[in-house]
C-alpha cells in the first residue's frame, strides 16, 4: 500500500484503518493516492484508489480507466469502519431484512432436488420430479410445442423441402446396378469390341491367324464348287445329248467312231504293255477311268526374275519353284469349255525373301492376296481356271 499520508480535513488515520480493514477481508494489498484533481497519474495498478483533495471525490483504476467509487460528500470514516456485520435482528453492512431473504434463498437452494426424469413418446410429455424441503412434486413440459416455420434458420446442414420436390425425387431413376459403357474404350487395344448390326463381333475385331479360313471364304469356296460342279454336269450331258443325237442323226458316224475307238484302245493297250510311258489324249474324252497309284507330274523350276508364264494346257498342274529373284506370274490356258486346277508350290530364301506379283485378273477367296514373302517359308497356292474365270486361294503356309 501506498505510504504517502498526508493530513487533510476529510481524510485521517482512521481512513488507513479502513482501508487496512478492506485489505484484510479481499487478501490483497490496496494502493492509495492522496492530491488534487492534477496530480492524478494517467494510469495506475488495478484497484488503486485516488482520493482528490480538491473536490473529495474517490476514483478507482480499472482496466483502463478511472472510475468514480465514492462521492463528494464528506466520508464519515469512523462510521464506516465501526460498522458492523448484519444478522437477523441487528442492521449492519446490510440491512436485517436482507440478510434473512439471502438466509432463506441458501436454505431452500439446499433443500431442493430433482428426480429421475420420465418421458412420454404418445404425449410427448417429459416429467421431473421435484423435491423441496421434504415434499416431492411432478412438473411435466410439454416437448410437443412446435415453432412455426418463420423461427427456424436454414443453412447447407437444414432446409425445408416442399411436397412437390418430394414428388420429383421420388420418380427419380433408381440408381443403376451397372458401370455404364465407355464409348472412348470400345475397338481399341485393352478395351472391348464392339457389335455389328447383327450382334456379333465383326471378324476385323478377332485375333485370328492368317492362314484361319473364314466363314465368308469357306462359303465362297462352297459356292464356286457347287458352279463348277453344275458346269462339269452340264458338260457331261451336253455331250450326252450329242452323242445320243450323233446315234440318232448318224448312226454310221456313230459305228465308224466307235471302231476307231475300239483301234485306238487296243493301240494305246498295246503301247502301254510295251511302253509305259505317257498316254496323250488330247483331244479326246475320257469317260469313266479308273486310275491306280495316280500322281501328277511337276513342274521344278526357279523363280530367277522377270514374267514366268504358267500354261497348264502344255506345260503342267503342278509347279514346285524355288523364288531366288523378284517374279511376277502370268497364267493363260485356252479359252473353251474346259476347266484346269493349277498348284504352285514356292518356297522363299532363308536370308532374302523376294517379292511375287500375281496376275491382276485373279479372284481371290475373301479378296485376300497372299504375300508369300517370309522367309524360308514354303507356300501352297492353288488356282482354279475355267476360260476366262480365274480364280485363286492360299491354301497354306509351312515352316
């Protein structure tokens, strides 16, 4: 506490006894200032008191400020510091009447109590039970009471929604228990194929090898081979037909040809008892023979560059080449009611396969030109040519 004391009319040491009084009860040490109004300082310790000698008023620093605590009247201090406590019956600091409400108000907070809570779910109905100096007592609030919509504040966490977008929600789409497609992956590598027309994969989607015959080419080799087969059944009884007319018309004709036949037959049987070698019959039909241990005789040759000419009408059906030199193939037989199957055999070099031109007016199964270019691989073609039609297939290739 401030030491400065100084003896005025108002203020003496009964004043320090007070004050020495307040510190006692609060525990803490109050500092005093005694002058007039201009010797107050701008600020002070919290709690400091300023007693002006000017004007007898008493100010306090708190916080930030001076605070006007006492007024300007002269300050009885001795009344002051022989007041006593109040109690029931006797005025003190505080007046009797209100010490025994303040009595009454710590007696009753002791004697009240509150029981186990119940709750009604029908009637929304929560009751407390209350005791009070010894009587006990129900209290039910009612937790039904509602507030009207104007009181509630809505935020992102609650809002009111209306009837009409429950109606739109509700005939919402389920959601859908399937990834949908993704167009950006379908016939692209790691991603899936897609359906024709027909709902099937088309054959460019498929990992097939080349040499797989499809079913496309399959049908077209089963169409051709029922045209052919009609064409060789429309030969045979053309000349049928021509034969029975020849009968009818010439039956001379007839008699003389079959005598010579007859010659013919007992020639070639005899040159071939004699002389094995190989029948020509050129020109001639040959109905019904009956071949044993047949087998064709091949052509073995080189593919040395330029045009190698394949001519089965004189030279032969079979051909076994060895490519060693660019080549490009040229196919001719005669244009008439006859039919000629061709096989090349062509077998590529181990360290520089060439390149093979085919003929341009060949119809190849499922418009697939061979390229018969790996190298050391050996290549099965196969041609089929009836007068001008020319067709043409790779029947396989071997390593």
């Amino acid at each position: 506490m401030a030491d400065e004391r100084k003896p005025i009319s108002v203020i003496d040491d009964t004043f320090y006894q007070v004050i020495d009084r307040l510190n006692h009860l609060i525990g803490n040490t109050v500092d005093v200032l005694i002058g007039e109004d201009s010797a107050r300082p701008a600020t002070a310790l919290e709690g400091t008191l300023f007693i002006s000698t000017t004007n007898n008023m008493i100010q306090q620093y708190r916080g930030t400020s001076w605070v006007l605590v006492g007024g300007a009247e002269t300050v009885d201090w001795n009344d002051v510091v022989n007041k006593v406590k109040a109690s029931a019956t006797v005025d003190g600091l505080m007046s009797k009447e209100n010490f025994s409400k303040l009595q009454n108000i710590a007696n009753n907070a002791n004697d009240f109590g509150v029981g186990q809570p119940t709750w009604d779910p029908d009637t929304k109905l929560l009751s407390l039970l209350f005791s009070r100096n010894g009587s006990f007592q129900y209290v039910d609030i009612d937790m039904a009471h509602s507030h009207p919509a104007s009181e509630v504040v809505e935020d992102p966490t609650k809002r009111f929604v209306t009837d009409d977008q429950i109606t739109t929600w509700d005939a919402k789409q389920n959601a859908i228990p399937y990834t949908p497609e993704d167009a950006s992956k379908k016939d692209v590598p790691n991603g899936y194929a897609g359906l024709n027309g027909s709902g099937k994969v088309p054959a460019t989607n498929l990992d097939l090898p080349s040499n797989l015959e499809t079913t496309t080419g399959s049908q077209a080799k089963a169409t051709q081979a029922v045209a052919d087969a009609k064409v060789y059944t429309d030969q045979v009884a053309s000349a049928a037909l021509q034969r029975v007319e020849q009968v009818d018309a010439a039956a001379t004709t007839k008699a003389n040809t079959a005598e010579q036949n007859a010659k013919d037959y007992a020639d070639l049987n005899k040159v071939a008892k004699s002389d094995p070698g190989p029948l020509d019959f050129a020109g001639k039909d040959v109905t019904r023979p009956t071949i044993n241990r047949y087998n064709e005789k091949t052509f073995v040759g080189n593919l040395t560059g330029g045009i190698f000419t394949i001519n089965p009408s004189t030279t032969s059906n079979v051909y076994r080449l060895t490519a060693t030199s660019n080549t490009e193939f040229n196919i001719t037989a005669p244009l008439d009611n006859t039919t000629y199957s061709v096989t090349l055999i062509i077998t590529q070099s181990e360290t520089t396969p060439v390149t093979i031109t085919w003929p341009a007016d060949i119809k190849w199964a499922d418009k697939e030109v061979p390229a018969v270019t790996r190298g050391g691989a050996t290549y099965v073609v196969t041609f089929l040519i009836s007068g001008a039609l020319k067709l043409g297939w790779l029947s396989g290739e071997f390593m």
